[in-house]
C-alpha cells in the first residue's frame, strides 16, 4: 500500500564527482519496498518544480524505518535535490510500481544488465538476492557513459557476484557497453536455467530484448517513461504490449502496471 507523507532526510552524502544517496525515515516505505519499486518526490512544497519525479529504491533498511535513493545531479531537479540538508523534509509516495520476480534456483543463472540510473534497483535486487541466499550464479553488467555516470560500482564490487563494469568511453573497466558482455554470455546460458533483468536507457533495454527474445531467454525489464502522476490517472507513461485480440496490441501503463514487464511482451516503437 503506497504511502503519501513528508519524509525526513537521515543521510545526505555523495559518493561521487555527480553520485548522490539521499536516505529518507519513512518505516511503512522501508516495510514494503522491494526492488524494482520507486518513490515519487516532489522538490518541495511550494511546486517548484511543478511535477514530482520517480526515483528506484536503491536500499532499505527495516529496523531503522528507512530507504534510500541514488541519483546524479545533472538536472534542475536533480540539482535541487542536492541542496537537500538532514532533517529537511521531502514529500513523497511510495513505494509504487511492481518488482523484480526472481527463483531462488540453485542451477539457475540471473543476468542483472543496468545502464546508468538503471542501476539501483538492480543493485537493490542483488543484494536480496545474496542476503536471501539464492543460489545459482549472479551476473551484474553495469555500464555508463563515463565513469561520472557510472552508479552503485562500489557497492556492486563488494557484493559476492561475477561482475562487469563498462564504460563507452572507457574511462573506468572495459571500454564498451552493456550489450557486449551480454551478447558473448549467450553462447552459454541455457534458456530454461537463465533470466535476465534489465533497466536503462530505453535503446539499451531494446538492444537487450532484441538478444534475449529470439533466443527464448526470458526477461524482466523495467522501462523508463515520463510519470507526471506516477499514480496511473494521466496516461503519460503509457507503454505498448503485444495483445492476441486485434489490433494485435495494447497499452498499459508504466507507473500502475509496470514498470517492470515481461522482455517479450513489450513493442519498442520506432
């Protein structure tokens, strides 16, 4: 059940040249997050600027009543946001939207692919995944532009995972994206032992089902589209399904539905 309060900011602190974490006391958020969901936030009160913006759930922490989110601050709200001081208070609603489903398989294989701010949910997902003792083999493939957007590469580094880092410009791990190391790992999973998860840029998630699909790797992938309402009211995320009846599609919406879909349901518009 999502929660509409002023949160608390417990923790403010940047990890990097643009990396930020911001933590935030809200106990019935931290009880229900899972990962995959995020958070609405509006800058403040005021309505300036008018519209919230969603944010994934990159931690949580039950006991203390707490989550977090990481962002770059690159934007007018994103910049706003950084001026945030502890103690202050940022509106919120959350959690919302649908999580990464996964089975604890001793013989399967997860493939984490996350792009950019694509990150912290799927860093959210490998620390369950770990701290829930899942077995098989856990596969992180984070890539970013550069190194200054590059997210959660420390966290992932200390987690017991087989991870890839890249970057395009190849300014910190391999030089190259996402889409390499996932294309060279095909060879060896076996479509009923292996899932993928996915979030990112949407070219990224497209060049990632476009691998998968026709292979018959099964997917989950969280897509990124505009949430004015983030409440399912606006029809402003709206995202494109196969569908049996005619027309031989259907919309749903991001925020309310997703926005986590299945990897070989979704239509990428050209």
């Amino acid at each position: 059940m999502r929660v509409q309060c002023d949160a608390p900011i417990l923790d403010h602190q940047q990890l990097s040249d643009c990396e930020f974490e911001i933590t935030l006391h809200a106990p019935e958020v931290a009880k229900q997050a899972a990962p995959g969901q995020f958070a609405h936030l509006l800058l403040s009160n005021n309505y300036d600027p008018l519209l919230r913006r969603p944010f994934s759930v990159y931690r949580v922490n039950r006991d203390e009543g707490s989550f977090s989110m990481v962002y770059l601050a690159r934007g007018v709200f994103t910049q706003g946001l950084r001026q945030k001081r502890v103690g202050q208070l940022v509106p919120i609603v959350a959690p919302l939207g649908n999580r990464f489903v996964y089975e604890p398989d001793d013989d399967r294989t997860h493939v984490l692919v996350a792009g950019g701010v694509g990150a912290p949910p799927l860093c959210f997902l490998a620390r369950e995944m770990v701290g829930s003792g899942c077995g098989g083999r856990i596969v992180v493939i984070n890539g970013a532009r550069s190194r200054s957007h590059l997210i959660g590469a420390h966290e992932l580094s200390q987690m017991p995972v087989e991870l890839h880092v890249l970057t395009d410009d190849g300014s910190t791990g391999c030089k190259g994206i996402v889409t390499d190391v996932l294309a060279d790992m095909l060879t060896e999973l076996n479509p009923s032992m292996a899932t993928v998860y996915a979030c990112g840029p949407t070219a990224m998630l497209r060049a990632v089902t476009d691998l998968i699909v026709p292979v018959g790797i099964p997917g989950q992938v969280s897509v990124e589209t505009p949430m004015p309402c983030a409440l399912g009211v606006c029809m402003g995320c709206v995202i494109k399904l196969h569908h049996a009846a005619p027309p031989g599609f259907i919309y749903k919406r991001s925020c309310a539905d997703g926005p986590i879909f299945a990897a070989d349901q979704i239509i990428w518009d050209n």
